[in-house]
C-alpha cells in the first residue's frame, strides 16, 4: 500500500533535512498512532484533540517523560513544518520534566562490572564505552576505521546531531579491541549481528548484556550504558579536567550541559565541618 500524500510529504521532509532513519520512523508512527487514536487525518485535528490527546498519554498510559515530549516534537513538526501552521507550535507544549541527577558508579564499581562482563565481547563493550563516554548507538556501530591507535583517539561518525568528534582511546581499551578482533577478524563493524556483519547489534543486546554483568557483580545501583557515559564524564571532572575539554569529549553542543555533573561530586569539595576544631571536652 503506498503512504498517504501527507506521510510522504513529511518524510521527504525529514529526509532532505538529514534526520536519522530512527527519528523518521518514531516520529512518523507518532503522529500515525495521533491520527489512528481519534480514527481522523491529522491534518483534520487541532488544539482540543492534541490536549486529549496529551492527557491521553499522560494519565492513562502514564508515559515516561522523554517518550511524552519525543510524541510533541514529532507533531510540532507535523503541524508547523509539513502543514504550514506555524502558530500551531505554541498549542503543543512540552512537558515540564523533573530533575534527577544520574546514576554514577565509583571507579571500584566499574572494575566489577567490567570483570563481571559474560563474554569477551561484552567485556570490550562495557570497557570502550566507559572509557571514552559513548553512547549506546555510537558504541554499537563502532568501526575498525574509527580506531587510531597512532594518536590515540575513537573517530565517533555521525554522533547526536549528525556530528563527528573524537573521543580518547584508553590502552586498555586498545588492547581489548585488538583481542577482540583477533579472535573476530571484522572487516568493519566491530560488533556486527550474527547474520549480516553489515549491521550492527541491536541496542537491547548490549543494553541486555550490562544488566546481566550489574547482576553478576552484585551492583544495587541501577546501570545502563548512559550511566557509563555519565560516569567517563563525572570521573574526569573528580580527576580536575578542564569542563570545556569534557564537553568535547562528550560531544556535548552547550557547556551548560557539561555543567550537570558539577552537582554530581560534592564529595570532591568536602565539608567544611571537617575544617572546625572541634570544641573542648569539659
């Protein structure tokens, strides 16, 4: 069946616009499960069926907060960009989100984990992600090509907003990946699916394989490979690296965003309880 007029024309949309293949895909069964859940067009539907609609999401299907505002942002485009209806974008607000300060693991908690991991490859999954703060899909699709061990450094290809950066290469990580590819000879995706070495693994393998090793090092914290990258960053700012040299490594467009893991390491300052005398004893 081929797609609507309406379907073809935000698509091409986000395709001239250099949207990643996922994006296009979320955002377009979106604004599919909108229009199916009032069975009408979405271009017939305005302000009182999206506030319904938000409602809908909020209270009955009680969604997360990321997946509520990912929902706004793929008929913010809908309604402004692939209708025209630019003063539409101030009837879809977003949703307030509360703030929580990430999970970070202490360095000992990382070694566990890591010698914790089941298999080889999981091991030099875990290992390169916390060493040079990737994100999961960046990690996922990492290269032989990315790899330069003459300066030490990981090409990271079309990371966040469709921008390259370099992230550093730990010896230890090198040493891992040259294990691993010696027992995998890959000719280009480090950690391709079993049966096409042209893609690679899928999120929730990895995503899987970190739980099993928190659960095998006996980790009660919970841990995701974001908590990885949360950690590259917090541990870099405990060892005194410059903020703006973390907000490169990270790949991070603002300093403000960098910033966060200030609040994460007030241990680091100390308290100034411990520079009173205590008083005397009588």
């Amino acid at each position: 069946m081929a797609p609507s007029p309406l379907r073809q024309r935000m698509h091409e949309f986000m395709h001239v616009r250099n949207y990643s293949e996922r994006t296009q895909k979320t955002y377009l069964g979106a604004v599919a499960k909108f229009a199916a859940f009032f069975h009408t067009p979405p271009d017939k539907l305005g302000p009182p069926e999206i506030l319904t609609y938000q409602l809908h999401l909020r209270d009955d299907r009680h969604v997360s907060f990321s997946f509520f505002n990912q929902v706004m942002s793929a008929l913010r485009l809908f309604y402004g960009e692939v209708l025209e209806r630019q003063e539409m974008i101030e009837r879809i607000p977003f949703m307030h989100r509360e703030r929580h300060l990430p999970v970070v693991l202490s360095p000992e908690e990382i070694l566990r984990l890591i010698d914790a991991a089941e298999t080889l490859r999981d091991r030099v999954l875990i290992t390169v992600t916390y060493s040079a703060g990737l994100r999961l899909g960046e990690v996922c699709r990492l290269s032989v090509h990315d790899i330069d061990s003459s300066r030490m450094l990981i090409r990271v290809r079309q990371g966040k907003g469709h921008k390259d950066r370099y992230a550093p290469l730990s010896p230890i990580a090198l040493e891992l990946l040259r294990e691993w590819w010696r027992k995998t000879h890959p000719v280009d995706l480090f950690f391709p699916i079993r049966k096409d070495p042209s893609r690679p693994i899928h999120h929730t393998t990895f995503q899987r394989a970190l739980r099993v090793a928190a659960h095998r090092a006996g980790l009660t914290k919970p841990v995701s490979p974001r908590t990885l990258r949360h950690c590259f960053a917090t541990h870099l700012m405990e060892q005194g690296e410059p903020m703006p040299m973390i907000q490169v490594a990270m790949g991070h467009a603002h300093l403000r965003t960098t910033q966060t893991y200030t609040h994460v390491t007030p241990g680091k300052i100390g308290s100034p309880l411990d520079h009173i005398t205590p008083p005397r004893k009588r």
